[in-house]
C-alpha cells in the first residue's frame, strides 16, 4: 500500500514537472525569438541615420561613391578578418546575393532617393512585408496568415501618415526605382532564408562575401561617373566610417542573422523601423517637429511591426 501509494505520488510528481517545463518551453522560446528579432531590429533602425548622415557629413552629390564606400571597405575587412572564401554553389548564391542586396539595390535606392521626396520613397520601401510574403509563397511554399496581410496594410498607412506631406512630389523613374530595390530586397530576404547558411561559415563570413560582390560592381561605376572629391575632410571620413562599419557590416550582420533565425515574414516588418528612426533623427538633427497626424502614424507602424512578429509554427503550408 505505501508502495502503490509513493509510485502514484512520484507518478504525478513527474507529470507535474513535466507540465511545468512545456508550459515554461514557449514563454522562452518567445523571448528568445523577441531577443533575435530587437537585435536584427538594429539594421533597418541603423539605416534610417543614413539621411541624416549623408546630408551633414559626406561630400555631396556623390550617391554611387557613397554607395561604394559602404560596401567594399567593409566586405574586405570581413574577408581578411575571417579569411574563407565560398565553396561549390555558394560562389553563384553569395554573388546572386551579393547583387541584389547591394549592387543593384544600393544605386537604385540612392537614385530614388535624389529624385523623391524622403517620404514617397520611404512610403514605398514599407510595401516590402508585402512582397515578401508574396514571394515566399513562390519560393519558400509558405502561405502568408490574414495577420500578415493586415500587418503588412497597417505599416504601409502607418508610414504614409509619418513621412509624407501634401506638397509630396510624383517622379515616375524615381517611384520605378524605389520599387524595383524594394522588390530586390525582398527577393533576397525570401533567397537568403530558402538557401540558408553553408555548414561551418559564419554570418560575418557570409557578410563579407556579400558586401565585396555588391562593393565590387559599384566601385567602378563610381569612379567613372562620379570620380572622387578634391580633399576628404574629417567629417568625410567620420561619416563613411559610420555608414561602412556600423550601417553596414554589423548592421547587415544582425539583419542577416534575423533573416536566418525569424520567419522571413516577421523579420520583413523590421523593415519599418527605418522610416521611424529617420523620422526621429530628424526631430533630434534637423530642427524638424512632428504633427498629430505623424504621431498616429508612428503608433501605426510600431504596432504593425508587433503584429508581424509571429511564431514559425503559425505559419500555414501552401
């Protein structure tokens, strides 16, 4: 009897442990997927100082220089720090991204930039969960959720309310260009996460390949449309330092990281906080004030990105 009676006990003890852990398992999955996706939060925010910066601290009228000068430098220290190069098929997929992440997404992004308002262009560039969920459909057979979808309209109103004026220019080449880096940034989003991550070689690793190809392509066409300035001054220096090292190596790093370890739909909305931060940098850099209409807007878009995040495992099968 006090046989039966302590085997019951450990019995139910045991379940007891057992629901324990599988009630604590997803609270902390969720943090840590909340962990990841603040830190690959960090490159979308990084770059909206890229205008601030730009304007206030490199050369003007040199995009494609500037462009070039944030991914070559910083693609070849990440080669000569980790020294190894790609393998088999990752010479084409690190290349394929290489050109979509950089060299064509930057001269592009830079041409709608001078031809748009910073709100149109930032207005455009909020579309980017959209299309990710339509290529991932394609590519990665995964089904966007109706949650998605709203997040997704959510954003794309939430911005257009933060950034954009009523005097808001139209340049037809300039919307076309926009969209088209959108597209490509999204495109390599949904490649990144199909082809992941070659066995043994790190994110930085990965970076770097990256960022020489795309720096590579861009370097010559710099140079030869732009050349370089006179004289760099110290400010020069300072800002292409920042954008090189901090708005691309370990921002694109972080993001990349997102990208491998978030669904490619929840990490597409973390895209959105660069039109917040470039938005805030205004306020604190340029004098610029916010009306009541922006506010809603950055309430919009913060609780866009907050409903975008979702677990892998809701993710519906095509």
């Amino acid at each position: 009897m006090s046989i039966t009676t302590s085997t019951a006990t450990a019995a139910a003890a045991a379940r007891s442990l057992t629901t324990k852990r599988s009630a604590q398992a997803p609270r902390t999955s969720a943090k840590a997927a909340a962990g990841i996706a603040a830190l690959a939060a960090i490159g979308p925010a990084t770059w909206g100082t890229t205008y601030v910066t730009t304007t206030e601290l490199l050369p003007p009228d040199r995009p494609l220089l500037a462009a070039a000068l944030r991914a070559l430098p910083a693609g070849l220290i990440l080669l000569a720090l980790t020294r190894r190069l790609p393998r088999g098929d990752w010479w084409w997929k690190a290349a394929v991204l290489g050109v979509l992440n950089f060299g064509a997404f930057f001269p592009l992004l830079f041409f709608g930039a001078y031809r748009l308002p910073g709100g149109v262009a930032s207005t455009i560039s909020a579309v980017m969960p959209l299309l990710v969920a339509g290529f991932g459909v394609g590519v990665l057979k995964v089904r966007p959720t109706r949650r998605t979808l709203i997040a997704g309209l959510v954003g794309v109103a939430g911005v257009a309310l933060l950034v954009l004026r009523g005097s808001a220019a139209v340049d037809l080449a300039g919307i076309a260009a926009m969209l088209t880096a959108t597209t490509l940034m999204a495109l390599a989003v949904v490649l990144s996460k199909r082809w992941g991550r070659p066995e043994g070689v790190s994110l930085l690793t990965l970076t770097g390949w990256q960022l020489t190809v795309g720096g590579l392509i861009l370097a010559p066409i710099a140079l030869t449309t732009e050349g370089l300035p006179d004289h760099f001054t110290g400010a020069n220096i300072a800002g292409y330092a920042y954008l090189g090292i901090i708005g691309t190596a370990i921002a694109y790093a972080l993001w990349f990281r997102g990208i491998e370890r978030l669904p490619a739909s929840s990490v597409s909305f973390l895209g959105l906080t660069n039109p917040v931060v470039a938005t805030l940098a205004g306020l604190l850099f340029l004098g610029q004030t916010l009306t009541v209409w922006q506010l809603a807007g950055l309430v919009l878009v913060v609780g866009s990105v907050l409903l975008g995040q979702q677990r892998r495992a809701t993710a519906r099968r095509a």
